[in-house]
C-alpha cells in the first residue's frame, strides 16, 4: 500500500473518530459548551444553557427541513465551582470547545457572536455568551428567544453563513428605489425616524450618499408575514428558515453577499461541513427528543511526561529533551498541578510518580529525575503503558489526565496500543521527534483533543522548547497561563543580538533562558532603563548547557536588549517567557492554526493567527509565519489583517495567508509577533446589540473597558503541525485568489471601480491580468460572468499582491437617473488561470430632485392608533437597526431588522 493510500485511510478514519462536533445520523453529539473559570459559580447558567440547547434543537429541527437537531452536548464547569453532580472530564477542555460561556467582549458587550476565521462554508471557530445574556431574561426582549439566536450563531460555527444584513450599509439604491439590506427583497419595509417624544417622522436624507442619515430606522408592514431568514431576522416569530435561491436578495449589499454570493441554504447543502449528509439525509418521522446533557469537570490539571530514551535519542536529542522539559517543568506546568515521568527503551521505568507542583523545591526535584542517558530499543507500547499506569494510581483511572508521550520512533511499531491508549480518555499529546516516528503518533493526539507537534532537532530551531510550551490546558483565564514573549535561535561565531519588548500585560514570573551547543558565551541583558545583568546574575547548568535569567518580582516594562557573545561557532537560542501582571489585566496572547491538519494539495491551506487581549482584537500589528518540513524546507510567509485574500475581515485581529509551498511529510508552524514601531493598537468598537423591544427606560447596557496601551510588544507562539501528501512531486499550481472587496461608484457617467490586488498564486506574486464586467442584471453577472459587457483592460497592470486598485472608465452609454449597475472582475495568472468572479459590487447614478430632504412613505398603512398606542405605555413599536449578527466581525457595527413581540401583536393585528 503505497503512502498516499495510507493517508487517505488515515485522513478519513481521524474524521469519523476525532474529537469535535459529529453529525452522527441525524443528531449532533460531542457539542462542547465550556464555562471559563473567570465566571463565578452560579448552578443556574447550567439550567439556562441546557434550556436554551433544548429550545434550539427544536428550532434546528424545523429550519433544516426536519433532518437535525442537537443529541448530546456536555457542558463543562471550570474546576473551583463546587458540586457533586459533576462527572469527570474526558477530552474536553475550554481552549478547543465551540461553544464558550465567559465575560463579555468589549466589542460586542453582551451581544452573542461566533468568531468566524475562514471562507465560506468554512466551520467557525467558537460561539461566545456571556453570562449575563443567559441569566437576565430581560435580554429575550431586546436579543430574542435564546434557542433562536442559539441556532443563529450554531449557522455561523458549523456551516461558515454571514449576515444578511449590514449596518454600514443598512440602505442601498436599486434601479432609483431606496431599498433595505435584507433577505428577502420581498420583506416589505417602511423607512421613519422616531423623535424624542416618540412619534414618527419621515426620514431625512444625506446629501452626500442620497440615502437615508444614520437616525432612520426601518418599520415592517404591518400585514408582513415571513418566514425567512434566520440570518436576517431569528428573533421574528414567523422566522422559521434560512434564504433560498429562490428568495434570495443578491443585491443586498451585506457580508453573506460579499463572502458567499449565495443563498444560506446553498452554502448550507452546497459548502459546508455537512453538505454530504444533510443532503443524503432523510427527514425525521417524529419531532426529536430533547438532548441529553452531561456536566462535567477537571478538578486539577495531571500530566505524565513519558519520554525516549532509546539508542536514536543519543547525543544532541536526549540533551535538547532535558532542556525542553525542564523548561516545561520550571516555567510553564502550573502550580499545584500533578506531574509524573516515564522513560522507555527496550524498558519502560518509572521516574517519578504523580507529585504535586506545591513549591519551586519541588520543580527541581523534578528535573533532576529528568533522564539523561540513551540506548536500547524503542518500545513504545511499553512507555504507553507504564504512563497510563501512573495515572491511574491516584484514582483507578485515567479520565481527564494527560500524558505528553516524546519519541523519535525509530524502530517499533506502535499500532498495537494506539485503540487501548485512546480508550483510556487521557488527553495524549504527540511530539514527534524525527521525520521517521510513526504515523499513529498523529491518530492518537487527534483522537484524544490532545495536540500533534513534530519538532525537528536541528538546535537552532529551539522547536522542542517551543512545543513543550505550548502544552498548556487553558481553562479560560490567562491571567494564570505563561506567554511566550520570545524564541529565537542563530548560529554564529561572534555576537547573538536583540530586543524583547516587555508590555503592559505581562511581566510576572519572567525568563529569559539561554541554551548553548558547545561553550559557555558570555551573556549581557540589559533593561529599559539600563540596568546589566550578567552571568553572575544568572544560574548555569553545565550539564544542560542553559543560563536561566530569573526576573523577581514584576518585570521593568519596555524593550530589553540581550547581547550573546561566542568566539567559536555555535549555536545559541533565546527563550523568554513572562505571565499576566495583574488578576484582573489578560495578557496579549497569539493562537496559531492551519485551516486543514491534512492535506492532499487540492485545496489551498491558511495559516491563522489570532493576536487579542480579552477578547480585543490587536491590530497593525507585524506578524511572520515560519513554515518548516521535517526535510529541513522553510518558507516565511507575512501573515495580513487586510480583509482580502485569506484574510476574512480587516482589523479583526485574525492575520492570515494562503500557504501554497507545500511539500510531503509533517511541517510545523511558528508565528513571531511584535510592534516596536509604535504602530499597533487595540480595536474597540461599541456593538449595538440585536435590539427587539426598545422602552424608554429600558436602554441596552452599554459595556466598554478602557483600553490600555498598547506600546511595544513582542510574542512567539506554536501551532499543531500538519501533514501533507502530494499525488505529484511538486505541489500544485493555484490560480489568483477571489477577489471580495470590490466596490463601484457612479460620478456622472463615470465608473469608479476599488478592490485589493489578488496574486499569481492566490494572494502571492503579482496577477498578470484582469477582466471586468458590467451589467444591468446582477443574477447574470454572478452566473454567466463571460456573458457581461466587457470594459477595455489593456491600459490596467496589475499591482503587487496586497495592494489597492483604482480603475476609473466610462460605459459610453448614457446612465440615466435612478439606474443601477453591477460590477464584477476576474484575475489570471501567466499560465491563464483565472480566479472566481469577485463578489458582485453595485452602483446606482442618482441625482438629487426637489423633495430629496426626505422619504415619503405613501403606501405606509400605519394608523394613529397604533402609534398612540406605543406613545401611552412608552413602547417605541418600531423594528430598530440591530445586530444579531449583522455585523462585520472585526468589530466593526453592522445592522440588522428585528420587530418586538409586543409592537408585532399591534401591526399585525
């Protein structure tokens, strides 16, 4: 059986046994919903997370056609709440769950959101609650049913939807109406604004844009009566689906539009994750049951380091294994945490059983257990279990408890004992310590929620330091959690220099640890305001090789400035590691992912990374990946936070970039993140939330923390590796990527077209050409591209990747008032591929007439009646711009249509 065919069997085993979400016939199972430990004990956000799951699984039910609902969901409580009802944890933790109950974010107050990284149809990467939302009923009348925007935000995770709206854009022209950003156009709207008194005016309009001015609000027909859609108006009891081909709104200028170009639905049945089931899926004879819940918890976090130590881990490896876990043991394993060591060849030995982290004495009995020898054969089965072993000696088993399992692999066959290992429900983090350790390494990390890193044991690498620290198990609160601020290797001959940026956020318990490969240089760092600490300021262990900088107490804030000297050539790294300064101050923190663990070369890979503090999004900040094969190929790629490309949205702190020089085997992936230019800054923007009853004396609570500067910082960070095979030798060629922030203008009869430069390859190099557009029929354009009028490109060169374009040409036709025109490009390559047609942008020629001060709203059938009414009992009853999800999730305020319960009794009746 030939490698690919041993990928391909591997890839779809992981799928249908790793941990996640699984659609396992009709029923979702393995629905993680994990409460952070900064949120305070209160048993009743358990009732109202399973009464929401319940009501949403029902909901689900009916907006699918009857074909899913929600089975089983385990809800995770942090390990101080207190309880007897709570059963052990398994794989489950807070970093890797999709569903998040924690504080609120500033950007979105109590507004529930889901984090969305990728393209289309691309899973998400976590919904977030706060607390408050789920335990003030008072949030059902301005948010909606709970269950409602449950499935809402269940559609952005699972299926990679948009909103259907856009508050940047709540109004748009249309062949000379003024017309709402909704799904579907057939949805018919009346336009007022609502005055102090709470009477109604016809809006007024903006002289520049010729659309309505940010006090206008949207009214729904009082006889309206639809049942779509649920990415435009989940809190509307009539809602029940999502959009269909058939009612679409395609001129809608909102984010579903622009990211997908496409109904809902479609993407739902045509992109997503579940397409193949969903649409093979038959409906359900009955409604479901209501999902069975289980609640769970991790008490105290135990780890058993089980470490090679056969023939092929002599010389250089067992001597960077010492360092990486003693590394691992003095500054990233958290206090109070259980910790035991094993160490295998053709023996497995035990040395040390479960100990308890209580003091620094403690730590380094620990690394003095350490081993530091090698030879034997490689029976990795054996050290499996003895591990396991150790673990169950505190409480029968080992649910919940980890192990960090360290080979090279070289020689046994581990495939006897992956199922057993697996079975026993330890989180099993794999290190690979060569390009030949078994495959089933992966199988089991993946398996089990732990993480798959293949470190390589090139010295100046520092890859086993870095993975070792990043083995952490966030519980939600990273006040408490380590932070790599730097990692950095050279080889040299004279002098190993740099800056490592101490910020605001960190500064507690900081490192600064030095391994060398041959003699001891001589080492000077120097502090913000100048103070030298030199080797006699530091401890050296000679066996090891490390100098180790212990920082007491809070570390000066600012640029510190290390100086290494060696006057033969060797290699040195630097690795500093710092933690949160204050309780109650999250540190900065980066996370680090591929979009695709496997991958065969037919779909372009992206490199993520998420640079945020408590939630805030850091942005401009300077952001490099470094890709890097077990066969020793590295590619450097700086990752973008432009909105274009890969990247999703701009200035939402997510930087991202196609990755497309792919080779064969186990890569692994590194991210340096700095700002020492004075550049990057935090992104905080006010959210308006998904609003359905306004009273007067009711406002939505505003939540906002003032942020703190930014100032110079730096951070390194580790991601899992991932695996590629190729069918060919070289990877494939990718044609430019799709461009999604076209946008047109109409000035006179000129047409002013902006978009972001695409590449030869995806968002790399330089496009060799482009292909506009136009036409009077958005639905033509968007499917029969080569049907449109063209507009004369040979004076246009395409710019480099990243760039803005401007192009500016007349249709040579007269536009008259009141028309509309759609606009879309394509991109090729040298070798004549061409990209997907862009999102389809739209410009209307619209010039102001004598009663341009204001909308008139003739067919409006709205009676005194009913506004009196809302004036007595203080009800504003109108349908107010909101944002369920109407929003651009960088943070920036979108919009959307809600009506109350209580003004829809009133304009339905």
């Amino acid at each position: 059986m030939d490698s690919r065919m041993v990928f391909v069997l591997l890839w779809m085993l992981l799928l249908s046994t790793s941990t996640g979400i699984k659609l396992d016939g009709n029923g979702y199972v393995d629905v993680v919903i994990a409460i952070s430990s900064k949120v305070p004990q209160d048993n009743r956000l358990i009732d109202k997370i399973k009464e929401m799951a319940t009501e949403g699984s029902l909901y689900l039910y009916h907006a699918l056609d009857e074909k899913v609902y929600f089975r089983e969901a385990t809800i995770l409580v942090p390990p101080q709440w207190n309880g007897t009802n709570f059963t052990k944890a398994r794989t489950e933790s807070f970093g890797k769950a999709k569903i998040r109950i924690d504080n609120a974010n500033p950007s979105y107050g109590f507004e529930p959101y889901t984090n969305q990284y990728g393209e289309c149809g691309a899973e998400g990467e976590y919904i977030h609650f706060t607390p408050e939302y789920l335990l003030n009923d008072t949030f059902i009348e301005l948010y909606g049913s709970r269950g409602r925007i449950f499935v809402h935000e269940w559609a952005h995770l699972r299926w990679g939807v948009f909103d259907e709206c856009n508050g940047e854009k709540p109004f748009y022209h249309s062949n000379g109406r003024i017309e709402a950003t909704r799904c579907s156009k057939n949805i018919k709207v009346e336009f007022y604004e609502v005055t102090a008194g709470g009477s109604l005016q016809q809006c007024s309009i903006d002289p520049q844009t010729l659309l309505p001015t940010e006090g206008c609000k949207i009214f729904l027909n009082r006889n309206e009566i639809t049942n779509s859609s649920i990415m435009f108006l989940p809190g509307l009891d009539a809602v029940t689906t999502f959009c269909h081909e058939n009612d679409h709104n395609y001129e809608a200028p909102n984010m579903q539009n622009k990211k997908c170009g496409k109904a809902t639905w479609t993407v739902i049945f045509e992109d997503s994750v579940d397409k193949d089931a969903l649409r093979s899926l038959k409906p359900l004879q009955s409604p479901p049951p209501p999902p069975s819940f289980k609640v769970v918890q991790r008490k105290q976090r135990i780890v058993c380091l089980i470490l090679d130590v056969s023939k092929s881990m002599e010389g250089s490896r067992i001597l960077q294994l010492q360092q990486a876990a003693t590394h691992f043991l003095r500054h990233i394993i958290e206090d109070q945490a259980r910790v035991g060591i094993v160490s295998f060849s053709t023996f497995a030995s035990t040395l040390s059983p479960l100990t308890t982290i209580d003091s620094d004495t403690t730590r380094e009995n620990l690394i003095k257990l350490l081993p530091k020898v090698a030879g034997g054969w490689t029976k990795m089965c054996l050290g499996l279990s003895q591990g396991l072993q150790i673990l169950r000696e505190d409480n029968g088993d080992a649910l919940g408890d980890e192990i960090v399992f360290l080979t090279d692999g070289q020689t046994d066959n581990i495939a006897g004992c992956v199922q057993s290992a697996v079975q026993s429900g330890a989180i099993i983090h794999t290190l690979a310590f060569s390009d030949s350790a078994a495959p089933e390494l992966t199988e089991m990390a993946i398996k089990t929620g732990g993480k798959f890193l293949s470190p390589n044991d090139k010295t100046t690498s520092n890859q086993l330091m870095d993975a070792f620290a990043s083995l952490t198990l966030s519980t939600g609160d990273y006040t408490n959690e380590p932070v790599q601020l730097e990692s950095v290797g050279a080889r040299t001959s004279d002098w190993f220099n740099g800056t490592v940026s101490v910020d605001q956020t960190v500064g507690n318990k900081t490192s600064f640890v030095i391994i060398y490969e041959i003699n001891f240089p001589s080492v000077y760092i120097q502090s913000p305001s100048g103070s030298v600490y030199t080797q006699t300021n530091m401890s050296h262990d000679v066996s090891q090789k490390t100098v180790t900088l212990n920082i007491p107490g809070t570390t000066e804030h600012g640029d510190w400035k290390y100086s290494i000297q060696t006057t033969i050539l060797q290699a040195l790294t630097l690795t500093v590691t710092s933690q949160a300064t204050q309780a109650d101050v999250p540190p900065i923190i980066v996370k680090t992912h591929m979009n695709q663990q496997f991958s065969d070369g037919t779909k372009p890979m992206i490199v993520f990374a998420e640079v945020s503090q408590n939630y805030r999004p850091v942005i401009n900040a300077d952001v490099w990946a470094t890709l890097e094969s077990e066969t020793g190929s590295v590619h450097t790629l700086r990752l973008l936070d432009n909105g274009a490309g890969a990247d999703a949205f701009q200035d939402d702190g997510i930087y991202s970039r196609y990755f497309i020089k792919m080779v064969n085997g186990r890569s692994s992936l590194k991210v340096r993140v700095k700002n020492q230019d004075g550049q990057t800054r935090f992104a905080v923007l006010y959210i308006h939330g998904c609003v359905i009853n306004v009273q007067l004396n009711h406002p939505k609570p505003l939540v906002f923390v003032e942020p703190l500067d930014v100032g110079n910082f730096t951070r390194t960070a580790t991601g899992e590796s991932f695996e590629v095979t190729l069918s060919g030798t070289a990877p494939p060629n990718f044609p430019p990527n799709r461009i999604t922030d076209l946008s047109a203008e109409i000035q006179e009869d000129t047409v002013l077209l902006n978009w972001t430069a695409p590449g030869e390859d995806l968002d790399q190099g330089r496009a060799k050409s482009y292909e506009i557009r136009w036409s009077f029929d958005l639905k033509m354009l968007r499917f029969n591209f080569s049907n449109g009028y063209s507009v004369n490109t040979t004076a246009v060169s395409p710019q480099e990747t990243g760039s803005v374009e401007q192009h500016s040409f007349n249709l040579n036709i007269t536009i008259q008032n009141g028309t509309t025109i759609f606009f879309a490009v394509q991109s090729e390559d040298k070798q004549n591929a061409k990209s997907e047609t862009s999102n389809i942008a739209q410009a209307s020629k619209i010039l102001p007439g004598p009663k341009s001060s204001g909308i008139s709203n003739p067919d409006m059938n709205f009676t005194g009646l009913v506004i009196s009414l809302c004036v007595v009992t203080m009800i504003i009853c109108f349908i107010v711009v909101f944002a369920v999800k109407c929003r651009k999730l960088s943070a920036q305020s979108d919009m959307a249509l809600i009506v109350s319960n209580e003004c829809q009794n009133n304009l339905y009746a």
